[in-house]
C-alpha cells in the first residue's frame, strides 16, 4: 500500500508590517513640496511683478503688498505685531536735537485763512522751546500758503516728534493721483508728481488703507468710482475748484457736480471738534484689522479747520486716540485717519522753485520714507497739493 503523501504544512499567515513613519513623513513633505512648487510656479508672475514694477517702494512693503493680495493677510498682520512687540517705541526722554526746525521763517503773514495759533503740547507737560510754532515754508505775494510745526505725540513717548502741515485752501489746490496697483487702472491723472506738476507743488502725502483691504470705502475721480463709495464713511473730499473737506459720506459731504475726487477710508475719526470715542474701542470694523488701533505706530490723518484750513499731521507712536487729539489740537473740526505703518506714513513738502525737482522735506524726522517718493511712480494713491495760479 503505497504511503500517503504527507499532508501539507499550513501556509504561514504573513503579518502586515507598519509602515515607517519616516517613510510617511517622507511622503508628505514630498506632497507639501509639489504644493509649494506649484503655489510658487503659480504666484511667480504676480511675486516678480511685484518686486520689480516700478517706484520707490522697499523690498518689505513690495513683499507685505504681495502677501495680503494672495491671502497672506493674517500673516503679515501676525508678523507686523510681532515687529511691534520685540520694538515698541522709547518712553521718556527728549528729542535728540530738541524741536526739529523746518528752515522756514518765524513770521506770518494771513492769506485768505486766519494765522492759526500756537499748538498745545501734550496735556500734562511744559511746551520744549520751539513746540507748536509754526513755521511758514511756502509763501505768496497774497500770503502764507504752507505752514509746518513739530509737537511731541504723548505725555509718554517724549523722545518723538509728530509733524502738522497747515495749508491755505485759497492758495493751494489739491489733486488725487491713482496708484498703479490701487485703485489701478486707466486715469489722466498720473500716479506720479510729474515735471509738470513739480513746478506748483508744495505738498503730498499717503491716502488712506488699500481699497481691497481695510479701507472700507470707495474711490472716486473723473468722473467714475474704481471702487463703489460707501454711505457714512469718512470721505476727503476734492472740489471742482481744488479746495479739499473731510466729512461723512451722504451725510456732511454728497455727491454732486462740484465733486472731482473722493477718497474714503474708516469712519471719521474727529467731527464736531471732538475726537470719536470709539477710538479705543471701535476695533477691526472701525478701524481695520492692521496692527491694531491702541499699537502706537506710525499714523498719518488730514482733516478741515471752522474756517476750511486744511491740515495733514504724521508721526510716529501714534495710536487712533492720540492722532485724533492731534488733529484736534490743530483746530481740526472734521478729520479722517488715512495710512499707517512706516512704509506708507510719507507727508512731504516742497519749496516750488518754477523748475522740476523742487527741494523735498520730511514732514517728522522719523519718517521712513524718501520726500522725493511721489516723483516716481506710487503703486499706492495719494494727494497732492499745488499753488493756485493767481
């Protein structure tokens, strides 16, 4: 009898063994690598075009722009808190140097505007020699058409200086220029003080927040909105005849055919004389998420006295409460908050000479930006303001 073949040995169950995680980190770094490629492959075009279109603007401020355009909001906000955080502004001291002077003349001579008195310093303190003073740095034969002076900022930051630019409505004009990037588009107006212009110019200064970020508000000129304007923002306000005012939109200041240019941007920030008490308390939908509105950083606001005056102030360690007591100190009865941040905060002022390339100041001696910014291309709006042929 033949033997039986010997029965199969069990097949061995074969045990799945576990992956590596290093073998899965691995795999998703490579997934998150293609990602970035793409992402990068993708933005390549908009980031080269942002670093190399033309103007003065700076690596960072290009980079920050950039950011925000492509959802990076957040971060640059996060990453500018942090900045503030590691650098806040000095308390105590003195300005170095004492009150800076603007190497203009002591005496005043009315134009069509009452000479406005002296500023106050901060509550609190003793005015430093020369604090408040103002100084004429442009005049006519028909009178004082600019006016600057230099104050402290607070009872705190004593060591700084913020800067307050008078100008005479009768005597100057004011244009809006687009931007490049903001508004963006097709205008007569150029986004540059041109040679033309360099002949008359005697100011300029930074707008208010980017329109497709916090601005909260439109813009308008020529006769066509590139962004909708917005009841009851702060608008300013440029005329037919050049004269500028601040107010709320629909409500102190309307649509109508005298109106060149509006700007808004935020809510007001002083009306009736008084300073808005929602400055401490207003948060992102008042005043925009950057940074935040007690940060004392750079600030820059415009506003009109009782009498149509307008005035521009800029500095540093300002918060939305402190640059709307200094709107106020200066007589301002309506005024709005415009730019922020060192990159953006640029009022100069200029002494026309009849030719190109006039001489250009610093309004503040902390400003970061050249005064000569606006003589090349701004991917950014702003205001300028020329003498009235007389």
């Amino acid at each position: 009898m033949p033997l039986a073949d010997p029965a199969p040995a069990p097949a061995r169950r074969r045990h799945a063994r576990p992956r590596p995680v290093l073998r899965v980190l691995g795999r998703v770094a490579a997934v998150l690598l293609v990602l970035v490629l793409v992402l990068a492959a993708v933005t390549a075009p908009s980031l080269a075009h942002a670093l190399t279109r033309p103007g003065s603007d700076g690596v960072a401020a290009r980079l920050a722009e950039w950011g925000r355009d492509h959802g990076l909001g957040g971060v640059v906000t996060w990453l500018e808190a942090r900045e503030y955080d590691a650098h806040p502004p000095p308390v105590g001291g003195e300005p170095p140097g004492g009150i800076p002077r603007a190497d203009g003349t002591g005496t005043l001579r009315a134009g069509t505007r009452p000479v406005p008195p002296r500023l106050p310093p901060p509550a609190g303190l003793a005015p430093l020699p020369g604090e408040g003073q103002w100084q004429t740095v442009v005049t006519t034969p028909h009178g004082d058409a600019v006016r600057v002076a230099s104050v402290r900022p607070d009872a705190a930051h004593t060591s700084l200086v913020a800067g307050v630019l008078w100008m005479d409505p009768g005597l100057v004009r004011g244009v809006l220029h687009p931007g490049s990037e903001d508004p963006g588009g097709a205008w007569r107006t150029p986004d540059v003080i041109a040679s033309a212009e360099q002949r008359s110019v005697v100011a300029a200064f930074s707008a208010g927040f980017r329109l497709q970020g916090d601005s909260h508000g439109g813009w308008f000129a020529e006769g066509r909105a590139a962004r909708p304007l917005v009841p009851g923002a702060a608008s300013l306000v440029i005329r037919a005849d050049g004269s500028a005012d601040v107010g709320t939109w629909g409500d102190e200041v309307r649509s109508g055919p005298d109106v060149a240019a509006v700007r808004q941007n935020l809510v007001m920030l002083v009306d009736d004389g008084a300073v808005n008490p929602t400055c401490a308390t207003g948060g992102t939908a008042e005043w925009g998420s950057t940074v935040g509105q007690a940060a004392f950083i750079h600030r820059s606001a415009f506003g009109v006295t009782a009498d149509g005056a307008e005035v521009y102030v800029g500095g540093p360690a300002l918060s939305v409460c402190t640059l709307g007591d200094l709107l106020r100190s200066a007589g301002v009865v309506r005024g709005m908050e415009l730019d922020i941040n060192p990159n953006w905060v640029s009022g100069s002022w200029f002494r026309p000479t009849g030719g190109p390339h006039p001489p250009a100041f610093r309004l503040f001696p902390d400003e970061q930006v050249a005064p000569t910014h606006y003589e090349t291309p701004s991917s950014r709006d702003f205001v300028s303001f020329d003498l009235r042929v007389r």
